[in-house]
C-alpha cells in the first residue's frame, strides 16, 4: 500500500516536510547495516514499516510517535 493511501486511511496529513520510507529491500538494508543488538528505541515510527524490520531483530522494542 503507498503512504498517501495508509495516510488517508488513518485520517493523517504529513506536515513539516514528512518522508516516509516504503521500499522494503531499503528498510531492510538499512536495519541490517545498523548491526542492531539489544533494546532498541524508535523515534517517530511514522507508517511502521522499520518498526516491523525491527521486530524481527528484537524482542526490545520502544516506538515513540507524537502524532
């Protein structure tokens, strides 16, 4: 599903310049390239597409959204 649908599916606007990161074969280079070990603290999970690369790699995971 594109961002623009999930957004508007969860009734959300992006503001202050907002990107989110869909791609999976990026997310998932980019988690790996982080050699991630132990708790892991995301802040702003946005549409949840790294948070669910990470749960893969933890069993520790804090996200933290304000919106």
């Amino acid at each position: 599903m594109n961002p623009e649908t999930k957004l508007r599916q969860l009734g959300l606007r992006p503001d202050k310049g907002q990107n989110f990161l869909t791609h999976k074969p990026t997310v998932k280079a980019l988690v790996e390239a982080g050699e991630i070990q132990g708790s892991i603290l995301e802040i702003g999970g946005g549409l949840g597409t790294i948070t669910e690369e990470l749960e893969e790699r933890t069993s520790d995971l804090t996200v933290i959204e304000n919106e």
